[in-house]
C-alpha cells in the first residue's frame, strides 16, 4: 500500500481525496439545523435584495389593528354583527371575495350570530378560518381540527386551514397547500377568486413575498364600517379582501400574536401579521409564482461531483492561481444563485458548497505549502554543503530558477591545486595531512562560498567551484575574480602558520575560465552530486595547470578576461594550446583591482615585449623582458620566455608558427 506522503506528493490524487472528505464532510451538515440555518440566511439574502415588486392590485388587507381597537373601544371579541355590517360594506363596494382569518368556533348570542350568517350568506363570496389545536400530554399527541360553528359554516362558500409552516427558525419561507388533509385558507380563496386556475391541492414551495410587512395594501377595520366616513368603493372593488388581526400583540392575552418573521425580519425586525402572509400565499398561487428548491438527491450529486472538480482543478495550481480561480468560482455560483432565484423562482442552497469549495482549496494550498516546506528543507540540506546560505535562501525562494535534471548556462569554473603536495603528503602522517587539507579547504571554501560560489568537489588537494549557478548572475565572472585574489590573500597567514610548524612552504594555484556548461544534478534524487559539466570546465582545469609552466598562480581566459577586466587589472600571458584542445586560447594573469596598477609600471612593458614576441623580433623581445626582470625580478612569465627565446634564437620556429605555443601535458 502507498504510503500517506506519496499519495498525498500526488497532486491530482491529492485534490481527488480531498474532494471526497470534503463532501463527506459537508452532505451531513446539509441535513443538520447548522446546514439549514446557513443556507436559510443566505435565501433571506436573496429575498432581501430581490429587486421590488409592487404591491399585488388584486388583495385587499383589512386589518384589525390598533387604530380600531381605538376607534371602537370595545374589547375583543367584537360584536358579530360589526362583522356583519363589515360584510355588507364590502358587498357594496364590490368585492370579489371575502376572506375571514378568524375563527368563530363558537355560537355567541343568537341575534349577532344570525347577523353573521345572514351577512355571509348575503355577500355569497366568503371564506372561513379553520384551525388546527395541539394537545399534548406526557403520554400522547393529539391535533384537534377547530372549525366554523356548523350554520356560519354552511353559508359559508369555503372553509380552510388558516396555518402557515414556518422553517426550523421560525421563520417563514415557504407554503404548502394542504396541511394534514385539509384544504389550506389561501388554497380555498384563490380557487374561488380563479376558478378558471385549477390549483391543485399538492402544490407548494416558496413564498413570492413581493416585500417586508405592510407590503400588501392594508386599511383597518373601523375605516370599512366608519358610516360617516366610508371607503371609497374603488378601493375595494374586484378585489379580495382579507380580515384578520394586524397587531403585534395578541389580542388574547392567553393567546400568542399572530405575528412571524419573514426572510425580511433579519434587515427590517419587522414580523409579518398572519393575514398578511395568507396574502402573500394567494397572490402566489394565482400568479403561479412559487418558487421551487433544488431536490436533496441532486444537490448531494453536485456536491460530490463539484467537490471531485474542484479538487483536481485547485491541486494542479498554485495557491495564488487557486486564489484567483477560488474568487471567480465563488462569483460563479452566488452569481448563478442569484440569477436563477431571481430571474426563474429555483433555489439552490450555495453556502455549504461555496464553503466546500474553500476548504477544497484551503486543503490543497496547506498541502502545497506543506510539500514546498518538504522541498525547500530538502533543498536547503541538499544545497547548503556547496553553496554559502544567502545562496540557499535565495534559492529557496525561487525554486523556479532551479532545475534538476541539468540546463545549459554560463558560468565561471575554477580550478585551486597546491603546488608540490603530492611530494609533500609522502613525508607526512595521515592525521597531520588532514588536518592540513582541512585548515586549506575550510579557509577556501568560506572565501568562495562568501562569494557566491559554488563547491563541486574536493579532489585530493584541489578545489573544484563555480560562479554562476544554480541562480543565474550576470556577475560570476567578477565574483570569481573577487574569490581567487581572496583565496591568495588568505593563503599568507595558512603559509605563515605552516612553516611555523615545521611544514613546506606550499603554493596554490588557480585558473578559471567562463563559457557555457551545463549545471545539474548527477545521479538519482537520494544521491547525487551537484555538478558543472562541459568544455568549460576542462578548459579551466587546463588552465590551472598551464601556471606550472608560466610560473605563476592565478590564470583566466579570455572570456573571463573581457567580462572582468573593468574592475580587474590582468596581464596577457600567452596564447597556448592545451592538451586535448586545438582552439588556442589566450592566457590572462590576474594581478589585482583596477585600483591597483599603479603598483604595476612594468606591465606596459611586458606588453610590449610580448608584441616583438609574436613578431619574431627576438634580440628587441629579449631586452624588453630584461627590462620588466630589472622592474620585476624573478618575474616568472618574463623568465619563461627569455628561455624560450633563448631557444628560439638557435632554434627558429617554423613558418607557420604564429605565436601560439602548444602544451604537451595537463
């Protein structure tokens, strides 16, 4: 079985399981109070900010409210035959229906209650309330259906269930058009007001509130029976108008107020009177404008289908990228449930998958970063033993300069040997020779790691190191430079204390050159060896070498020489063909910073030199190295060529020789 960190190094893998742990996840919640309260708010958002509707022409709330109870100082219950006169205003002014969201389970006086009837009769358009009682005990549950008094309720044309199903919060949001068996107050009135509708008893969904409370057109109920001030007939006629109380009180005190919230409640903190909502029910029902939600087995389907998408999508970017996709998924589902609640009445809950497809994303950024750690500590261990730590951290941070594997680029290699160690180690034991190479490495290679380079390896004596990579620099072949008069300066104080214990005196000597290689990992991922490989390099080995027979101890080529020789100040050598190359190169001693050639008046002078050199003007090339010994004494490059000047005199070259000279060993 693959382990836990390979499958999780797996990013497509990766992004599938977190996918599925997501969606096991969140497709509970869905079902919980948590999940429902969520997406509950977020519908209320949306009802909120729905764009307004006006007020549906064809109801007619007529409220008893507060200005009534005022106005007609009388307690509740009133007197049936106000009912009555109320009735018949409103047959007067022409109303089409008449709806009563009042229950009068019970006869009161036989005069008031003939009144009543008659009235009801009468009108021919009235719907009556019904409502259903709980009984609870320790024992049992038990629904009581309190209905109209038998003779109001016979001349009556519809009686119904004057109820509304408010969600798990308490608020209410959608309908239904049949509550245990009966026939709802809204159902039955919208049938008789459009009877040409053929509304079905099994239809529900959500409310199509055209707004907050006081939405629907509303007149209280002493304004309709107020004989010195009637309503005016238009506002009433064709109409259906709904009684009922508008108090935010009860007007029962052992009765609770008919009063809910809506999805408006949470702006506003204004309740909807139940009246009111049967209103907002109707006017749904004849516009046929409920609105449907989406089915839990399609929305579970989407979660798990999405949540895989989205996990194999953010597992193939980076975090950054994942934000930006992250953001414009997010505009695309509240955007997409915006729209379709809005513009087409379907609600599709988009919290716990908008938040599902956060946590898809936060859990493959936490495994991005968790594998980037991995990598950066694997770099950093990787790279700390070749490279000096301001390198390491710089490489750390963009891991997109660096590719494993190898890639052409140039750089500045050099070669460090000790002169005659060979003959040295012979006569030492193995625990003083270490600890002479140690003392050696460890100054030169702090020199070159302070300046950027880079250690490729240890061979014997000699130092391999290279300027240039892993990060690219424009600089390599002035930092190389820096390094090798560095690493000279550095040699004193080693020399000093070697001699001091007893040791020979011991040179070192270098050469570099700066050309293209190609820079990578040798090997498999567990071992391997970060390595410069090419011409370039070889070239820089020969070059090392050619000191012995110039006599000094720091060469370059020539393209180091031309990429340094602004800050630098180098002396031109020769032109030599090494071992194994058939390009000549020319050979530059470096001697120090620009700064410096004041402390070098011969250098004109070995130019020149070297000039009648190439001409073949031995007598004239002759003096003038006798004039830079006599300036310079003992200088090497001048005492190599008097002797070969020396020879050349007795011994010409041939025709075709053009002042290269060829190199028989490394």
């Amino acid at each position: 079985m693959p382990s836990f960190s390979k499958i999780f190094s797996k990013p497509w893998l990766r992004g599938l399981l977190l996918g599925g742990l997501v969606f096991w996840l969140l497709s509970p919640l869905s079902f919980l109070p948590l999940g429902h309260f969520l997406e509950n708010r977020a519908l209320d958002f949306c009802y909120q900010w729905r764009p307004g509707v006006s007020s549906p022409p064809e109801i007619l709330i007529v409220g008893i409210d507060e200005a009534s109870f005022q106005e007609l100082r009388r307690a509740w219950p009133w007197p049936r035959s106000w009912h009555a006169r109320l009735l018949q205003r409103l047959a007067e002014a022409g109303a089409q229906v008449v709806v009563f969201d009042v229950v009068f389970a019970d006869p009161t006086q036989e005069e008031e209650d003939r009144e009543l009837i008659k009235a009801v009769r009468e009108t021919g358009a009235v719907v009556l309330a019904q409502t259903l009682e709980s009984v609870e005990d320790p024992k049992f549950r038990r629904q009581i259906l309190v209905t109209p008094f038998s003779p109001l309720a016979a001349a009556a044309r519809g009686v119904g269930l004057a109820l509304v199903t408010p969600d798990a919060d308490g608020v209410v949001r959608r309908f239904h058009a049949s509550l245990a068996g009966q026939e709802t107050l809204a159902l039955v009135a919208a049938r008789l007001f459009r009877p040409d509708l053929h509304l079905s008893a099994s239809q529900g969904g959500l409310i199509d509130f055209a707004g907050p409370g006081r939405s629907l057109e509303t007149v209280s109920y002493y304004q309709v029976i107020d004989p010195e001030r009637p309503l005016p007939a238009h506002k009433v006629r064709g109409k259906m108008v709904l009684i009922g109380r508008t108090l935010e009180a009860g007007v029962d005190p052992r009765g609770q107020a008919d009063a809910f919230p809506t999805p408006h409640y949470s702006l506003t903190g204004q309740t909807m009177a139940g009246v009111e909502l049967q209103g907002h029910i109707i006017h749904t029902l004849l516009q046929g404008s409920s609105g449907s939600t989406c089915s839990d087995g399609v929305r579970i389907a989407l979660f798990l289908i999405i949540f895989l998408a989205v996990g194999y999508l953010f597992a193939r970017l980076t975090p950054l990228t994942g934000l930006i996709a992250l953001l414009c998924l997010w505009i695309i589902l509240f955007g997409t449930t915006v729209y379709l609640f809005f513009v087409h009445r379907f609600w599709f809950p988009p919290v716990l998958l908008g938040a599902g497809v956060f946590l898809v994303y936060g859990g493959n950024s936490l495994g991005h970063y968790f594998l980037v750690a991995k990598d950066r500590r694997w770099l950093r261990q990787a790279f700390s033993r070749y490279v000096s730590q301001s390198l390491v951290e710089m490489i750390i941070s963009h891991p997109e300069e660096l590719r494993l594997g190898g890639k052409e680029v140039e750089v500045t290699v050099l070669f460090s040997d000790l002169a005659g160690f060979t003959a040295i180690s012979e006569n030492l034991s193995p625990e003083s020779l270490i600890h002479l190479l140690n003392e050696y490495f460890s100054t030169m290679t702090d020199i070159i790691l302070t300046c950027r380079g880079t250690v490729d390896k240890f061979i014997g004596d000699a130092i391999m190191a290279f300027w240039g990579a892993p990060l690219p620099a424009r600089d390599h072949a002035l930092t190389a430079c820096k390094a090798a008069l560095a690493m000279q300066e550095a040699l004193r104080p080693l020399q000093t204390a070697w001699q001091e214990r007893g040791l020979p005196l011991l040179m070192a000597r270098l050469g570099f050159h700066t050309g293209p290689a190609i820079v990578g990992n040798v090997g498999s991922r567990d071992r391997f060896n970060y390595t410069v490989m090419g011409d370039t390099v070889n070239l820089a080995s020969r070059l090392e070498g050619v000191n012995k027979v110039y006599g000094t101890t720091i060469l370059a080529s020539e393209t180091t020489y031309q990429q340094a020789a602004d800050a630098f100040l180098f002396r031109e050598v020769d032109q030599v063909r090494v071992k194994g190359r058939q390009q000549p190169v020319t050979i530059y001693e470096l001697l120090g910073r620009r700064e410096d050639q004041g402390r070098f008046p011969w250098l004109e002078t070995f130019a020149a030199a070297l000039r009648s050199y190439r001409q073949q003007q031995w007598d004239q090339a002759s003096d003038l190295f006798r004039e830079v010994l006599a300036q310079r004494p003992g200088d090497p490059p001048s005492l190599c060529f008097q002797r070969r000047l020396e020879h050349y005199q007795h011994h010409p070259p041939s025709p075709e020789w053009c002042g290269v000279y060829s190199l028989d060993s490394k």
